[in-house]
C-alpha cells in the first residue's frame, strides 16, 4: 500500500483502538477514585486522587469479596475438572474404539448444541431443587459442563483423530493397555486442544449470569457477576455505589484477560473450531 | 485390542460417564420440559394435566408477542450493525503488519469479558447523572440535558443497550471474517489487480463473495445470540419501562422463577427452542456444506 493509503490505515487503526479501549479504561479509572469523587454528579473523565476504598468497600460488601471470588472460583475449577473428566475418555472412544452406533451417540452428546440452555433453565430448575444442588456450587458447575460440553468433545474428539495411529500401534506392540495408550500417547500429544478446552470451560464458567442467577438464591452461594449485578441496586448510601460496581467490574475482568493474552493463540483458533463446528 | 467385542466393550466404557452426563442433564431436562408444558405446574401445588392449554395462553398472552417482538427487533438491529462493522473492521485487519495485529487483539478483547459484566460497566456509562456518556455529550454540546438512557423509552433503551453490546461482540465477527479473508487465495485478488480494479472493487467483486459463507455463518450466531439475550436487559433495564424492554428469555425467566408458573415457563421455552432450532439446522447445514 502506497503513502496516504497507509497513514489512512494506522489512523483507523488507531481510532479503533482508542474506542474499543476506552470504556476498560474508563472503568479501572472509576475504580480507583476516592469515594466521594467516585459518587459525583456530574462525574469527572480522570481520579483526581487515587484511593484504594472502592475495592476496600467491595472486600467487605455483604459476605465479603473472598466468598464470593472463592464461589466464582471454585464453580469454573470444578466445571474445568468435571469438563475434562468426562470428555477425554469420551472423545478418546469416539476418535478411536469401533462402537456401535457411534453417530447417533455423537448427536446425542452434542444435544446442547441444538438446545440452548436458557431454554432447559426450567426443567434442570424444578431437578436441582429436587436432588439439593441449587445454592450449590457443585450443581451450578454441573449446569456450566452441560453447556460446555460438545464443544469440549468436539474439539478433542478432532484433536485425538489427528493424532498419527503410528503412535498409538507402538504403544501397543509394547503391550500397552488402551488405558496406558490414553495417558502416555493421546494426552500427551493433545496437550493444545485440553487447554483449549480448560481455557473455554474457565470463562463460560466465571462469565455466566443467567444460571447463577437462577440457582442461587442465598447471598453466600453467589458468584462475582450476581453479587456484582445485586449490587447495583441495593446500597447503603441510599444510591448505586457506582465506584464499587467498577472496582467489581475491573476484578472480574482481569482473569478473562490474562487468560486471553496469556493463551492468545489458543483462544483464536478454539474459537475458530467452535464456530466453524 | 481395539476391535471385536472387547473392544467395544471398552470403547463403550470410556463413553459412558459422559453419555449418562447428557442423558441426566440436557435430554432428561429437554423430556422433563416437554411434559410440564403440558401441566399447570407450580412448586407450591401438585402439577395437573392442562393438555395444550399452556400453548393455547402463549399465542392469546400480548405480554408474549410484546417481548417476542421486541426480541425480533433486537436482533434486527445489532445484527447488521454487527456484520457490517465486524467486516469493515476485518478489511481494515486482515493483513498481517504489526498495528493491524494489535488492532484485532485490541478488538477481540471485550470478546473474552462476561456479557454480564460488560452491561455492569455500561450500566455505568448510560447513567443519566453519573455516567460518561452523558458527561461527553453535554460537554460536546450534542446534547444539552442528561439524556435518560436505560429504561425509560424502550427505542432509546435498545440503542443504549445494542451500543453496549456491539461494543461487546463485534470481535468475534472480525475474527471469522479475517480467516475467511486471509483463505481468499492470493492469486485470485492479483488477478482482479492485474485487471485493473480498484480497491473498493476488489472488495465487492472478489473478496466478498469469497467470503459469502462466513459473513451467512456470522449473520446466523448473531441472530440466535440475540434472540437469546437476557443478561444485558434483565441488568441495564431490568425489562423496564413497563416490561417493554424484556426479551423472549427475560419473558420465561419472569414467569417461571420469580412467578413459579414453571408449567408456563416450560411452553414458553419449548416455543423459543423451537424458533432458535430452526435458525441452528440452517447454521450446522452451512458449516457442513463449508467443510466438503
């Protein structure tokens, strides 16, 4: 591309940048104004002081902070562990064991594609209540593996037939049990696509509202987001403390975000491959 | 060792914990769903058979049809927005140099960020006295009273709230559209320069409908994410003025959690799940077609 052409180009780049940016922006700098600034009217662009009570106030806000990082926590880990428990022997069959049947159960499996959540959110509703696992966060995290399951499936179950059967005959010759082959041979050469897995369990997991919202109903069982969305209307200050909803903000964005820089390429081509199914 | 009834046998073993998996929760709840539809069903009294009933009350309830349509115009206005925009962004991308890299980072980041939280972030933003938005307007001098954004109009609310959300999602068209952009095979765009083209021409003759799959793909996710939406209204408007503003699933979440009309609830649902399969066959139709 000649002259102009290209300064065109790195202006657009650059204008793009500043608006995609400017709104995290803008929230971390709401975050750390001093409180008073912080509740404004009309508010000001940049902290004229920086003040640490935005997120003091948060870490003690109804059950506190840690509860409620923990509850956010501790549903995307076991959502993550759950995820993979069930999907690599399952993808591991479906790339390599002559199963009757197999399409059918692969349709079956995928059955959250074609069903969105929001839709069974009723019936898995009036179940969880049944069995004991709303306000729990072990049924939230089973709720949160249903809707990340085919793509976790799907994404291995490619991963695995890709893998050379070479590599798994060797295995063999030497005796090994499918079992052994599974943890010395197809996990190992798999390691990409299991992060990638993990990786979209993690941000579905911290990132889902409706279903917490649904499940839980006791404040100590909430996760970062329901609290967070609480918040905006119940306060002690007799209006939206608006500089603790984006002290909030900030802390759950920076987990999505170190995930995604840190596993960029990951992220990209998993997105890709959940897409393009 | 893999083949013959032991094989199968096995095979079978490592797939059944996640068969079970499904089977329990998602083709038992789609079953469960299907049958209290057909019942007036409450937590407090026992469920009775009501036949179609619950069907029969969805298409005569004007509160259905409101927020069914509202959902519709939802749809029908980010996605256009969404597809247009995410796709001049990924002509702007799409070459590999440095900044145009960054720029599709920078882009995509608001992608990975819950949609729950974005809408916590614009809540902010739309505030009448205590968000940005109308602080740079005023002082812009585009407008001259603090605009009420969120809840009080319903037009005003979704153009508030579609802002927020294109701000959201646009990435994630962008990126498809690059791929499918960077596929374009290089000699195809050299020969459409050697033809003496120009820029604009190269993109409407040549990559585009290259690309025609992808932007029908996208257009298709757009579609079903939006008539899916919730976190956004239920927490920028929470379904105000006068539930106006609240969606399809908005609708049944009122009915059946808050209200515990779950036999309800359940009709609604069977009736969006319908609306969204139709729309997720012609996707998987087109991304099978896009793989031979």
């Amino acid at each position: 591309m000649k002259g102009r052409g290209k300064y065109l180009v790195a202006a657009a780049c650059l204008v793009v940048c500043t608006v995609m940016l400017m709104p995290l922006a803008m929230s971390i700098l709401a975050s750390v104004k001093p409180t008073e600034e912080a509740a404004a009217s009309p508010p000001t662009y940049f902290p004229h002081g920086l003040s640490f009570d935005s997120y003091a106030r948060l870490w003690s806000y109804q059950e506190g902070l840690p509860v409620y990082l923990a509850n956010s926590l501790g549903t995307a880990l076991l959502a993550i562990v759950l995820a993979l428990l069930l999907t690599v022997p399952a993808a591991y069959a479906l790339a390599r064991f002559p199963i009757p049947g197999k399409e059918v159960i692969f349709v079956v499996l995928l059955l959250a594609l074609i069903i969105p959540y929001q839709a069974l959110l009723t019936p898995m509703f009036l179940m969880f209540a049944k069995i004991g696992l709303t306000n729990s966060l072990v049924g939230l995290a089973i709720l949160h593996t249903a809707i990340q399951l085919p793509f976790s499936l799907y994404v291995l179950r490619n991963s695995f037939s890709a893998i050379p059967r070479e590599l798994e005959e060797a295995a063999i010759m030497d005796g090994s049990s499918s079992w052994e082959a599974l943890r010395w041979v197809f996990i190992p050469s798999a390691v990409p696509a299991i992060v990638t897995t993990a990786l979209f369990a993690f941000i579905t997991s911290w990132n889902e509202f409706l279903g917490a919202l649904v499940m839980m109903s006791r404040s100590s069982t909430f996760t970062l987001p329901l609290i967070l969305a609480t918040s905006r209307t119940e306060t002690s200050l007799g209006g939206t403390d608006w500089g603790m909803l984006q002290a909030g903000v900030t802390i759950s964005i920076i987990p999505c975000v170190l995930v995604y820089f840190l596993l960029q390429r990951y992220y990209v081509s998993g997105l890709m491959s959940g897409a393009i199914k | 060792m893999r083949h013959g009834p032991r094989g199968r046998l096995v095979g079978f073993a490592y797939l059944a914990p996640a068969l079970l998996f499904v089977l329990a929760f998602t083709a038992y709840p789609l079953a469960q769903m299907a049958w209290m539809s057909l019942h007036n069903w409450s937590l407090l009294s026992p469920p009775r058979f009501v036949g179609l009933a619950n069907y029969e009350r969805a298409f005569s309830d004007t509160q259905f049809w409101v927020s069914f349509r509202f959902t519709l115009l939802y749809a029908a206005l980010i996605t256009p927005v969404l597809i247009i925009g995410g796709y001049l962004l990924a002509l702007l991308t799409a070459r590999n140099t440095v900044l145009r890299r960054v720029t599709r980072t920078v882009v995509f980041i608001p992608v990975v960020i819950g949609l729950g939280v974005s809408s916590l972030l614009w809540y902010w933003l739309f505030s009448t006295d205590f968000g940005l938005v109308n602080r740079a307007l005023l002082d812009l001098g585009v407008i001259d009273k603090p605009v009420l954004w969120l809840g009080v109009d319903a037009t005003v609310s979704s153009v508030a709230i579609s802002a927020s959300v294109v701000w959201k999602v646009i990435g994630f068209g962008m990126i498809l559209f690059v791929a499918a952009i960077q596929a374009v095979p290089t000699d195809v765009v050299e020969a459409a320069l050697v033809d003496g083209v120009s820029h604009w021409q190269r993109v409407t003759r040549v990559i585009l409908p290259l690309t025609l799959r992808t932007v029908l793909l996208v257009t298709l996710v757009s579609v079903i994410g939006s008539l899916l939406a919730f976190d956004q209204f239920y927490i920028m408007t929470a379904g105000q003025p006068r539930n106006e503003t609240a969606t399809s699933v908005f609708y049944i979440y009122l009915n059946s959690f808050p209200y515990l009309k779950l036999g309800y609830g359940a009709a609604l649902s069977m009736i969006l799940a319908v609306t969204i399969l139709v729309f997720t066959v012609i996707q998987l139709l087109l991304t099978r077609r896009s793989h031979q």
